[in-house]
C-alpha cells in the first residue's frame, strides 16, 4: 500500500516526531509499503517532496491508501490532525479524535480513571481561568481552593502541564515554597496545570496494539540515570536503561497488563498506546498505580514502545505493517456505521 508517514508538527517535540517519523518510514519500507513522507513545519505548514501541501476536504492525502502520524504533543496528539485526517477521508494509524484529545489531558484523563475506579496517584487541579494567554502565570485561579488539597498531598509534589509531554515543563517540588514558581512554570505551556502526589515506586511500562484484538505486551521497567526520567534522561545517550522484563511479582505483572487493557477500552483508544505506571511496595503486596498513556509514544526502533513488543514477539518492521492494517480495520468499523 501507500502510505503517508507525517511527523514533525509545531509542538516542543517537533525534532522527536522527526526521529521517529524517520523510522516508522524505514520500517514501512522493509515491510514493502510505498511512502509518501509529510512533515509538519514548525509554523504549521504541511510540506511533502520540498513544496506546501495544499489539502482538499473528502479527497484524501496524496493517493495514499493510509496515514501513519508520528506527531508529539499539541498539534498533533491532541485530535487536532486526526480530526484533519477524518475531514480528508483517510484511514489512519491511531485512536480517534475524541480518545486522542482526552489521552493527552493528563487532567481529564485521571478524572475517567477516577470515575471508573481505576487506581492512580492523587492530584489537584491548578488551572487558571481561561483567557491570559502569555500572562497565565499572573492569572486568575479556575479553583482557589487547589492550593491547599496540593498541599495535603505531601511532599515531594510532581507540577506539570495537563497537555504536554516528553517532561517538557515539569517541576519536582521539594518545599512549599517553591510550589508557586513550579506551577507559574507549568502554566507557561498550558492554562491547565495539575499537581500530583510523589510515589515512591518503580515505573512500568507497557505496550497496548489493536482494535478488537488486543496484544498487551510484557512489561519493562524504566531505570532513569538521573534524580527523575525527564527529557534529556528520555531522549539522551545513556540516559536511562529499560528492563525487560521489569523486576516485579507475576502477579503485579499480570494486574498491570490488564490494567492497560482496562484502560486502553475504557478510554476509546486504537491501534497503540503506551500506558506507564508506578509499582509500589514489596514483591507479594505490591500496589499498581497507572500514571499515564500515551496514544503516540516516542516511535523510534529503539523507543520504550516497539522494545517491548519486540520482546513480546513483533519485530519492528512487522509492528509498523500491523498498525496500517488496524488502520484500515478501524476505517471500515467507524464507516459501518449510520450517521
């Protein structure tokens, strides 16, 4: 088939979805797709073969039979382009709009997991009222009173922006009072700040891959060689060493993975996500935590996400041919449909 891989996008984490993007199109090419390469510059232009890209609602993308989107962040997991992709008509790699868009929201996201009981870290919600642009950090409070429940989450406190990742952002709180300056930081990149409870454990990821079917692969474990897996610990040589399988219980692996499961059905996520959680306590009383999932996580052949449904079974190459074939499956089930 043709396929359209499109990457970069306007995000902080335009030089990753590059990276990534990069070796999604590698791998299509050895599994024997045809491409079409899209990258999304900086100032949001759609760029393909060195000209702009002129896009017609209903008529698709370039002749491609399927879109691979490799895109990071805002601009581009947020159900912005996904939601571009359904105006074109085209099949595409990855949860809809409306999964993308709430997957994202770390806020939003924790507030279904609550709702249906699923177990996680707790937080507090420190938004400031829409409308401040630049100037958030100088703005009103959305709930004044967030100040006082982060406090009584303890120390030390994690403040981020609701909607970014690669830890862009992000402030590990050690005293109160520094909580002020470490949610203004968050709020440079997002209106929407949450703040949540430090826990003690080890971070586990796993992988998530289909539509009806669901392959969960086996956990790995993140080791960061730094005081907290942020973004040079991420992306850095060296910076932090996956373990696979991750050193936990059977038991606390088999909750984790059926967790993600859970998670990804309840959230209306398709085609891949990575769900990342803390383990906490000792081996035979351990206690699961999700903390996040990532509907396009970081994509490279050497990225959390493809390593661990490498070990699962599923070699690279073959992955990135399995995801245009959800794809295309995900296409027909939306389409059958009356609306």
């Amino acid at each position: 088939m043709k396929v359209a891989v499109i990457r970069g996008g306007r995000s902080s984490e335009h030089e990753v979805s590059l990276r990534s993007g990069a070796s999604v199109a590698a791998g299509l090419r050895e599994a024997g797709h045809e491409l079409a390469e899209v990258v999304i510059e900086r100032d949001g232009r759609w760029v393909a073969e060195g000209a702009d890209l002129a896009l017609t609602p209903g008529e698709g993308l370039l002749g491609c039979d399927a879109a691979f989107p490799v895109l990071h962040g805002p601009g581009g997991e947020d159900g912005s382009v996904q939601g571009m992709l359904e105006v074109l008509d085209v099949p595409y790699v990855g949860s809809d709009v409306e999964a993308s868009a709430l997957c994202l929201d770390k806020l939003a996201f924790k507030r279904v997991l609550a709702d249906a009981g699923v177990p996680q870290v707790d937080f507090a919600d420190a938004s400031v009222v829409p409308g401040a642009g630049a100037a958030a950090g100088k703005a009103a409070d959305l709930d004044p009173g967030w100040r006082e429940r982060a406090e009584g989450l303890g120390l030390p406190l994690w403040a981020k922006p609701s909607r970014l990742g690669s830890s862009v952002g992000i402030s590990k709180v050690t005293s109160l009072g520094d909580l002020d300056e470490a949610v203004a930081l968050a709020r440079r990149h997002d209106p929407k700040v949450i703040v949540e409870a430090h826990c003690e454990a080890t971070e586990v990821e796993c992988s998530v891959l289909g539509h009806s079917e669901l392959t969960v692969s086996v956990p790995g474990e993140i080791v960061a060689h730094a005081d907290w897996y942020d973004y040079e610990a991420k992306y850095s040589e060296g910076g932090m060493e996956l373990r696979i399988p991750a050193e936990i219980s059977e038991a606390a692996a088999e909750e984790l993975r059926s967790i993600a499961e859970r998670i990804f059905r309840l959230t209306g996520c398709s085609g891949l996500a990575r769900c990342d959680f803390f383990v906490a306590g000792e081996p035979g009383a351990e206690r699961v935590l999700s903390n996040e999932l990532n509907t396009i996580p970081g994509f490279t052949e050497t990225s959390v996400y493809g390593k661990l449904l490498e070990a699962s079974g599923i070699p690279y190459p073959e992955l990135c041919d399995r995801l245009v074939q959800i794809a295309l499956e995900r296409h027909a089930d939306v389409r059958s449909y009356e609306f």
